[in-house]
C-alpha cells in the first residue's frame, strides 16, 4: 500500500505543481507555438528538474520530522486540505493571460530551453510550500522511510511532471492555430477542479485520522540521513 500511494501520489504532485499557468506554463506555451514542440519539451523537462529537487528537499527534511508530525497527522492532512481548496479556488478564478504577454526570447539553443526552464522554476522556493502542502493532504510519505521509498516517490514525481509537459506540448503541437488564451483559461480550470478533489480526498482522509492510534515510528535521524 506503501508503494501504491508513492506512485500515485508522486504522479498527482509532479502533474499539480507542473500544471498551474504561472510564469513556467506560459514560456513552454509561447515556445511550443513560435519555436516548436522540442523547445517547449525541453523547457518543460528543465522544470521537471527543478521540482525533483525541490521535492527531494522536501522529503528529506519531512522524513527528519516523521517523528514529530506522525502523532498530528489528523491535522496536517486536514489544514493541508484546506490550503489546497483555497488554492484551487484561487487557481480557478485568476487570469493567465497576464503571463502569456509576448517576450522576445531570441534564438534559443536547445541547452538554453532546458537551463531556462530550470532556472525560472528554480528561482520560486514558495512550491516547497505547494509541495509540503500536497504531501500532507495525499499522505505521501511512509511512516518509516526506505531508500526504495525515496527513489520511488521521486520518480514517480518527475513522471507526473514530464507527462504534464509532454501532453501538453502534444495538445498544442496539434491545434497549435486554434491555441488560444481562452484554452489555457480552460486548462486553468480543469487543473483547479482537479486540485480541489484531491483535496476534498485528503480532507475526508484527514478525519478518518482522528479515531487512528497515532504512528510514532521512533526514527533514528541518523539511519534517516544515510538513507536518504
């Protein structure tokens, strides 16, 4: 079950954070339509990276507090809920034309797609606390972390987040002269409503917590570093 919920859960984080039209979206949406689908795709696989490190930063100090945050998992999983259909709310009424303004980006190589895509996801630290948030609401972690569990949830993470990018660089690619503001609004809006069912999800899981014996694994923050 362990297993099953890295996966699916990795998959749901890496296609939440890579799927909201911020600055990110919008540069692999104008490249997928000026410069082609394999400058987009790249600047989309430079984003994924940059989740993966985020997301590792995440499990690795998550795993060093399994000890405090076991016992209140009830909470967490229930505020976390919350802040995600806040978020989703936010999500579904904001206007992403706004970031879709035309930039004059020059002759890129395909290095510079890649860095570029890297570097304006990696200059936002605030997904760690996206990141920590969907944890929370979809229990994404083990009680006790195995090295397997790390390579697990990571992978899991990046294939959400390239499946992301390779579907969306595919849409575009496909009815790129009918791609307009009005799909990434609607894109927007699914990406919204999906967000806020995992929520609800984690919300009803979070209560279901509350009449659980709490789970103190008595982790060695040592054996947590040499395995992480």
């Amino acid at each position: 079950m362990d297993i099953l919920n890295l996966i699916l859960g990795g998959l749901a984080i890496g296609l939440c954070v890579s799927a909201p039209m911020g600055p990110t979206g919008a540069l692999v949406v104008r490249r997928a339509i000026n410069n082609g689908r394999t400058s987009a795709l790249l600047t989309g696989v430079g984003a994924a990276l940059s989740d993966i490190i985020y997301t590792y930063i995440t499990i690795y100090f998550s795993y060093l507090a399994a000890v405090y945050i076991n016992p209140y998992r009830a909470v967490i999983s229930m505020v976390s809920s919350l802040l995600l259909i806040l978020y989703s709310l936010y999500l579904f009424r904001s206007n992403p034309s706004r970031n879709l303004a035309p930039k004059q980006t020059g002759d890129n190589s395909y290095w510079t797609d890649f860095m570029s895509g890297f570097l304006f996801t990696f200059a936002n630290p605030l997904i760690i606390i996206f990141i920590i948030t969907l944890m929370g609401t979809l229990t994404f972690l083990p009680a006790a972390p195995k090295l397997y569990h790390t390579i697990i949830g990571l992978a899991a993470v990046a294939s959400g987040a390239l499946m992301w990018w390779y579907m969306l660089t595919y849409i575009i690619h496909r009815i790129r002269s009918h791609f307009n503001v009005r799909s990434i609004w609607l894109i927007n809006r699914g990406i919204a409503i999906f967000i806020l069912l995992l929520a609800l999800v984690g919300f009803y899981k979070g209560i279901n917590y509350i009449n659980e014996p709490a789970i103190n694994p008595l982790i060695n923050p040592t054996v947590i570093i040499k395995t992480l």
